[in-house]
C-alpha cells in the first residue's frame, strides 16, 4: 500500500491545468500518461548556445545567442508565393558587423511586422558563413530587447 500523500503522482496527467488531449497524447507517446512517468522522464539532450557580444567572436558552424539591431528586408526577387528565393533580414550587431537572417516561404507583411526596422532583438541559432556573408537560417530563437534608460 502506498501512502496516501502519493495519490496524486499517480493520476493521469490530464488531471494537470493546461494539459488537453492534444498536449496529453505528445506526452504519453514521449514518457507515459502518469504524472510520476513525467517527473521521472529525465532529459536525452543538450544544447549549448554561446553568448557573444560581437559576430567577430563566433565561429561558424556554433549556436549562438546575440543582440542585433535590425536594418533592412530584402524579400525575395520574384514575388511568387513558391519561389525557392530566400527572405533576408539584414541585422547589425553592436559593433557594426552585419549579419543576414535568412527565411524560406515567409510573408512579408507578418515579417516586417514581427521584426521592424531599427527594432532590437536578441536571436539564437546556428550561426553559418555563406559567399563571403554572415548569416543564420531560420533563426531558433527570436526575442524583442526592450530599452531602459
């Protein structure tokens, strides 16, 4: 017999807030439907992403984690919804260097939304050297850097 305080670690996960059948069965497919298999699921893998203050002190082909100020979008030459020509962000870390953010079957209109022109952002991904330019495709990580005086 287990103690009674136990109970709750032993019922289904769909007993937590925020779990619905959608979130419930990624769960139960990755470590079991209880909410012990869940607390006993121990990590398989880990990613380092390097803060860098500077594009001159990352080495391509390393996740990466830097603060960059947007310039420019340069979308793609045709304008065809298919076109196989990529969607560049042009950024500007805090030294001056430029560094290319590079998407694939974007809209404009949500891009420029979501990253304005002169907007500060702190983005993470691989960090990639490409005919003689500095780029990161599809960035993994995109966060908006809010200014305090």
């Amino acid at each position: 017999m287990r103690s009674e305080i136990l109970y709750p670690l032993f019922s289904s996960l769909k007993t937590l807030q925020g779990v619905g059948p959608k979130i419930f069965s990624h769960i139960k497919r990755l470590c079991g439907e209880r909410v012990i298999d869940l607390l006993f699921h121990a990590p398989c893998a880990l990613q380092y992403r390097r803060w860098v203050d500077s594009l001159k002190q990352a080495r391509p082909g390393e996740l990466i984690t830097i603060g960059v100020t947007v310039r420019e979008h340069v979308p793609p030459a045709s304008h065809r919804r298919h076109s196989k020509s990529p969607y560049y962000v042009r950024c500007q870390d805090s030294t001056g260097y430029f560094l290319d953010l590079v998407y694939f079957h974007v809209n404009q209109d949500y891009m420029l939304k979501m990253l304005p022109i002169d907007g500060h952002f702190l983005i993470s991904g691989k960090f990639e050297k490409y005919k003689e330019r500095w780029q990161m495709g599809h960035p993994d990580h995109v966060g908006s850097v809010s200014e305090q005086d």
